[in-house]
C-alpha cells in the first residue's frame, strides 16, 4: 500500500515533521512519482483493525488505483534490487583492491626477502674468498720459513745433478757454523778447483761428477 505523506499523516495520527524525519532516516520505504512522494507501507505492518479500515477505503477507490499501488511494490522492490546489486558490485571491488593489495605486498615481501639472501648470499662469499686468500699467505709463509732438515740421504738434487751448496749443507744436516766453514773452504778454492762453481753469486755443486768430501771434514 501507497500513501501520499497527508494521507499517511491522518492514517497514522503522525505529523508531517516526523514523517519527514523518519523519511531522511530512511526508516520508511518510499518512492518519488511525478514530484510526489509516495510512503510504501506493507499489509503484513498493519494491525488488523487498520487493515479493515483501509480495506473499506480500498473498496471505494477505483480498480486502477488497486493495479497502481501493486505496480509501485513492484518497483520499489525493482528499485531496492537495483540498490543491492550496485552495492554488491561495491562490495566485489573492494574484496578486489584488497586481494589485489594484498598480492602486491607479498610480492614486495617475497622481494625484500630475497634481496636479504641475496645480500648474505654475497657478504659470505667474500668473507670465505678473505678466509681463503689469508690461508693461501700463511701457507707459503709457512713452506718459505720452513727449515726442512731430512736425512743426507734423501738429498734433493736437480736431474743433472747441480744443486745450491747452501741448501745442500741444510739436508745434509749442518748447522750455521758448519755451512758458514764450508763456504769460506769452497771461497779459499774458487778458481782453482774445477768443482766449486759460481751462478749469479751462488755457489753450487755437481754431485753427479764430483766428490766434495774433503770439503765437508
């Protein structure tokens, strides 16, 4: 049923003031036709004396106007439809900003993380590439401070035989002193003994033609 806001202020004992609020609040259900507003009240909201009343105002009223106030219903019920539909389109945005949302800040994330291990990835290759290189140093610190003293008889000798006098006197097992002796003995014979020889400064020997014996008691 349809009332016009006079004819829902005599039905309902109500002013129009009220009835204007009510209408802003939205707790009345109307439609606008032609300039008028009509206030939509279901039969199912009325007590049974009101609807009894309306229902002889009804039969005095001519049949087209029964046909309108369905057709109004309807439209309204048209109308909330339409409403609903665009707010859950509203709705069905939203959820998409969000997920959409939602995706890019895991995606950072995945990003951010990456760029982490990425980084830790990188300062642990160069801190073992240091570690290593500082180890390949101190390996050859160590074999070049090293005084390797074997036994005279693993003397290691070049394939021709010719080896510096100096590390010769070590694997044979001389100390300083001893080495010291001999070189000033091979000094004393340098160029009047065909053994003792010379290369850059150094004096070597050639085990492989040459006894040195008398040098070394």
């Amino acid at each position: 049923m349809r009332f016009t806001i006079d004819e829902y202020a005599k039905t309902f004992k109500m002013s129009k003031e009220m009835i204007q609020n009510k209408l802003r609040m939205k707790r009345l259900n109307y439609i606008i036709e032609g300039g008028i507003t009509y206030i939509i009240v279901p039969r199912s909201s009325l007590d049974e004396d009101k609807r009894q009343e309306l229902a002889q105002k009804n039969q005095s009223m001519p049949s087209t106007t029964q046909k309108t106030t369905v057709g109004m219903i309807i439209a309204l019920y048209q109308k909330e439809n339409q409403q609903l539909k665009l707010k859950i389109k509203e709705l069905e945005q939203k959820i998409d900003r969000l997920v959409n949302d939602k995706e890019q800040m895991l995606i950072a994330e995945r990003q951010r993380i990456e760029e982490i291990y990425t980084s830790k990835d990188e300062q642990l290759k160069n801190l073992l590439e240091v570690i290593h290189t500082k180890l390949l140093l101190s390996r050859d610190i160590d074999i070049q401070d090293a005084d390797v003293t074997p036994s005279p008889s693993v003397t290691p000798t070049l394939s021709s035989g010719i080896i510096e006098l100096k590390r010769y006197l070590k694997f044979i097992g001389m100390n300083s002193d001893e080495r010291k002796q001999v070189k000033r003995r091979f000094e004393a014979a340098f160029g009047s003994d065909i053994r003792v020889f010379q290369k850059e400064g150094e004096f070597f020997v050639d085990l492989s033609k040459y006894d040195y014996t008398d040098f070394l008691s």
